[in-house]
C-alpha cells in the first residue's frame, strides 16, 4: 500500500497543459490527459485511492481551462443570453396585455357609471311621470288615474242599478200579468219568477239589460271618433234607446190601464200615455240614467286610456332600468375575467423575471462542459490503466481487481460531479 509521502509525489499542476483563450485541438487536448493519466499512475504505482485525489485535480484544472476560453463560454452561454432576451420581450408582451385590460376595465367601470346614472334618471322619471306627463312628452292629462278610479266607484253602483231596473221593466212589460193586488210598476223578484215561467222568458229577462250596457258602450266608441259620422251614428243610438224606453213604458201602463179600464170599446194609445206620470218616471229611470250611464263610461275609458299612457311609459322604462341591470353584470362579469387575467400574467411575469434573474447567475457565472470532461476523464483514465497493464509488475489477479477498483473509482467521480448522460453541461451560478 501507498504511504502518505507517495501521495505527495502527485503535481497536478504538472499534468495539464496551459491552456489559452482559444479553441484548442481535442485530439491534441486527448493526448495530452492520456499521457498525463499514464504518467501520474506510474508515479503512483496505478493505486485507486490516489486515482479518485488526481481525478479531482484534473476535474479543477478543467474548469480552470474552461473558465480561461471565453470565446467558448460566450458560445455556451449564448442560448441563456438568448432566452434572457426572449423573456424580456415576454415581460413587454405581458405588460402591454396587461395594460390592455386595466384599459378595458376602465372603459366598463364607465360604461358602469353612465348605465347606473341612467338608472337613477329613469327611477325618478317614473316616480315624477304621473304628476309632470308633458314634462316627458306623454299627452296624458296630470291625475288620470284618480279620475278613473273615481269614475269606476260611480260606475259600479250606476251598472247594477241598470240591470235591476231593466230586468223590472221588462218582465212587468213583456211577462208579467197585473193584478189588482199588485199594482206596482216594478217586479222585486223579476229574475225568480220569469226562472219560473220557463228559461225562454228567463232568457229575456236576463240579457235585455245587456242591450242597454251594450249601446252605452256603442256610445263611447262613436262619441271618441269626434267626426260628423259618429256623432249622427251617435245621435241614432240615443233616438233607439229612447224608442225602446218609451216601448217598454207604454206597455207596462198600456197593462196598468187594462187593468182599471172601465168598458171594452175604451182604447189606450201614445196621448194616454203621455198624461201618465209612472210613464215618465219609466222613461227617466232608465233612459236619463242610462245616458248618464253611457258617459261615465266613455270617461272612464278616457281616463283609462289617460293612465295606460303613463302605465306604459312606466312600464317601458322598468324594462329599460332591467336591461341596464343585466348590461351592468355582464360588465362586472367581464371586468372579473379580465382581472383574473390580469393575475394570471402577473404571474406569467413574475415566473420570467425569475427566471431572467437565473439566467443572468448563468451568465454571469461559468459553464463547464461535463460531457466533453467525461471524454477527457475518460482518456485520463485509459492511460492510468495503461501503465497498469503494461508496466506494473502483479499477478493477474491483483491486476484485474485493481483495475476494478479503478473504474469503481472513476465512475464515483463522474458521479460526484455530476455528469449524466441527460446533461451535457455543468452550470456554476454567480453568487452575490
């Protein structure tokens, strides 16, 4: 075994050429670390334990020659100072993407403020619209909907009395038999005893009074024309309901003086009639209030026409308050997205500009080709074993298992430093 002053006997510094600032030749830099294996085994006797400290030594003065070739660690360094540049550009990229986005957010944050003062102008729109219409631009009277509410509380009582009174006048004109005990001009339970003279006349009694609903409505529509048709249109209506109350009158007195008339051969026409006072009161009853019914109704029809201007103008702007809230959310929808965007490539910049910061340590520091150490080691260790074989004199066996040793040795080595077959260089980062 080798003592600690045959291990001094190693000059590593002796081994290796000088190496200048240029490409040297690879067989000539081969030879020159066979030979340089050959001659530091025979000066150590081929030992292993002093092959790993040489192997070491020669890894040092590789580096050390790798670090003098700057024109080869420009070339080296070359794809990280390129990708450097690429990512630089990628930052500028990311930065004007993201200044896109702050752009957009601010055009919908806008669009946000004008959409929601829209809001406010319509909702006080709406709560000013009935009480300034023209203000808007609604031909609607101011107050049209306390108008027809007030129209249709008159309405009301005014249609059921019609229909009473008519129903009445009907049945004691057309159906019913006078008798002396029952002298009144009006029938109380008209509706119950015309059911019980069969549906025909239970029929008539009914929808007569319709006929009286349905001219006071013709009365409406001619007298909303406001043209000369309509209002002869409208005259004749009147003249026809007047004929029929005069009609239903003089029957029901016709029937009344039946009743009292004193001989056979007396006859009883229109001047009779009109010397009766129930004759007269029939006529008012019905027709005077079934006019007044009949204008009552055109105005609150009027009035409900008056307050479906301002219903729909209301309307319309809820439907308008409703598409701006949905134009609001889509906006903010879309600002998160863009602001989840804009994260992720904050981070997409923040990963380069790391990355930036690790290729400038790469530049910054040395590379050391370890696949091209490898070849050199290699040949380092071939003239190692060389001498072995050729010149150590040991038996066969001691031959083989110190060459076994050897490699053992060597593959340790190239382990510690790092060579792999899936890396071709060795990075020494710069450090601060």
């Amino acid at each position: 075994m080798m003592g600690l002053k045959d291990l001094v006997k190693l000059k590593p510094k002796e081994t290796v050429i000088q190496i200048k600032d240029e490409q040297p030749n690879e067989e000539a830099r081969k030879r020159t670390y066979h030979e340089a294996g050959y001659r530091d085994s025979s000066r150590n006797t081929g030992n292993s334990q002093t092959l790993s400290i040489c192997l070491d030594a020669i890894y040092a003065k590789f580096e050390n020659e790798e670090k003098e070739l700057q024109h080869k660690q420009e070339e080296l360094k070359k794809p990280y100072a390129q990708e450097q540049l690429e990512k630089e550009s990628e930052i500028k990229g990311f930065q004007v993407a993201i200044d896109n986005a702050n752009e957009k957010i601010a055009h919908n944050e806008d669009k946000n403020q004008d959409v929601e003062k829209l809001i406010k102008e319509l909702k006080f729109e709406i709560t000013d619209l009935p009480q300034n219409p023209d203000a808007y631009g609604i031909p609607a009277k101011q107050g049209a909907s306390t108008k027809f509410w007030i129209g249709i509380g008159a309405l009301i009582p005014i249609t059921i009395y019609l229909f009473m009174f008519y129903t009445s006048v009907v049945y004691s004109a057309m159906i019913r038999e006078f008798t002396y005990g029952s002298t009144k001009i009006f029938a109380p339970k008209s509706i119950v005893r015309a059911w019980e003279s069969g549906f025909q006349d239970f029929a008539t009694v009914i929808f007569a009074p319709f006929i009286f609903i349905g001219l006071g409505y013709l009365i409406h529509m001619f007298y909303q024309k406001k043209n000369i048709a309509s209002y002869f249109k409208l005259a004749a209506i009147i003249v026809v309901t007047l004929i029929f109350d005069i009609l239903l009158a003089f029957f029901i007195e016709r029937k009344l003086w039946e009743l009292n008339a004193v001989s056979l051969k007396d006859k009883f026409g229109f001047a009779e009639a009109i010397k009766s006072q129930e004759f007269w009161l029939i006529i008012f009853l019905g027709f005077i209030v079934y006019l007044i019914w009949g204008f009552i109704f055109d105005f609150v029809m009027e009035e409900h026409k008056e307050k479906d201007k301002i219903k729909n103008a209301i309307r319309k702007r809820n439907e308008q308050i409703t598409l701006h809230k949905e134009q609001i959310h889509d906006n903010k929808t879309k600002i998160d997205e863009v602001r989840v965007l804009i994260q992720e490539i904050k981070e997409k910049i923040s990963k380069a500009k790391g990355r930036i910061n690790e290729l400038q340590r790469i530049i910054d520091g040395t590379i050391i080709p370890t696949k091209e150490y490898k070849l050199y080691a290699s040949e380092y260790l071939q003239g190692w074993l060389t001498f072995i074989n050729e010149k150590l004199v040991i038996s066969k066996f001691e031959n083989d298992k110190l060459i076994s040793e050897c490699l053992e040795i060597s593959k340790a080595h190239l382990a510690k430093i790092g060579v792999r077959e899936d890396y071709h260089n060795t990075i020494f980062t710069k450090t601060h």
